[in-house]
C-alpha cells in the first residue's frame, strides 16, 4: 500500500507542480482562462505558491505524515475552489481541466490515511 501512495504522491505533486510553474509562466491560456473565470491576474503568483507549497508539502509528507494530509486537504480546497470560480463563471465546458489535479491529490491524502 505504501509503494502505491509514494506513486500516486509523486505523481500528485508532479501535476501540481506543474500547474504552479504555469502561474509563473503565464501562458496565454492561462492569462485568458483566469480573465474568463474572473480571477485577477494579480494573484497568479499567490496562486501558484499555494500549488507550489503544496507540492513541496506532498513530497515532504512522504516521510512526514501530518505534513502530508496538511498539504493534501490544503490542495484539495484549492482544487475545489477552482471548479468553483469556473462553475461561477458559468465555463462548464472548463468544469473537467481540474479534475485530475483534484484526483490524483485525494487519491494521496486516502492511501496516505490508509497506510498509517
């Protein structure tokens, strides 16, 4: 069971990460999509942080157990947050993109409960 969470951990904070980097980038999908969702592009760094923390947290967790369900219940408020301003901005077409962020981070805060 341990050997399946430290995967799905890894691969949780590697999208995670991912998706960080993207805020810091600042592609032109990403600069468009947070205009739609009507988020201001000012808190594209404070948002990328959160994720990157986040990340960081999910890989420290991996030896450090309450360091792994804090930053697995903090990304998954993010993640829920997001599916909430693209349901608020009425973008259901939107609605899937963060879903396999959001899944992969509850499919490790749930191995990582059921492996203590």
């Amino acid at each position: 069971m341990f050997t399946a969470y430290v995967v799905v951990t890894v691969l949780a904070a590697a999208a995670s990460a991912y998706s960080a980097t993207n805020h810091y980038v600042r592609p032109k999908w990403i600069l468009d999509n947070m205009t739609r969702y009507g988020v201001p592009l000012s808190w594209l760094p404070a948002l990328g942080a959160v994720k990157a923390a986040g990340a960081l947290g999910l890989l420290v967790g991996i030896g450090v157990p309450a360091i792994a369900v804090a930053a697995s219940v903090g990304l998954i408020l993010y993640y829920v947050g997001a599916v909430g301003a693209i349901w608020r901005a009425r973008c259901y077409p939107h609605l899937p993109a963060p879903m396999p962020f959001l899944l992969l981070v509850v499919a490790s805060l749930v191995l990582r409960l059921a492996s203590y």
